[in-house]
C-alpha cells in the first residue's frame, strides 16, 4: 500500500539525457504489525551528476489472521 511520496528535481531531463537510477531501502519500521519501508531513488546523468531523488514509504500490512 502507497505511504507518502516526494520528489526533488535538481534539473530538468532533456531529450538525448542518457540517465542511470540507484534506488535504496533506508529504512524499515514494524508499527502496529504494518511495515513502513522507506525507500530513496537517485537519478543521475552518466556523469554522476544529481538528476532527480525521489522518496516513498510503501506499508507493507501485516498477515489479518
């Protein structure tokens, strides 16, 4: 189940941008037999240059029985 969602673009993508993403859970919470994972995506040009980040929390809900 979608959490929260957030973005920062540190420039626009271009048409010919060649991009690579790397994507990280940093974080795991077991709140209320729910898991909150936290997961951040790093977009750059081949370079290594900052292209976007983007943040979310995905609830992975507990077993009901």
């Amino acid at each position: 189940m979608h959490g929260e969602q957030g973005f920062t673009h540190h420039r626009p993508i271009v048409a010919g941008d060649e991009l690579a993403t790397s994507a990280t859970a940093d974080r795991i919470r077991n709140v209320g037999g729910n898991l909150f994972v936290t997961v951040s995506c790093q977009v750059t040009d081949v370079q290594g240059a900052p292209i976007s980040t983007a943040r979310s929390v995905v609830v992975v809900r507990g077993d009901d029985s």
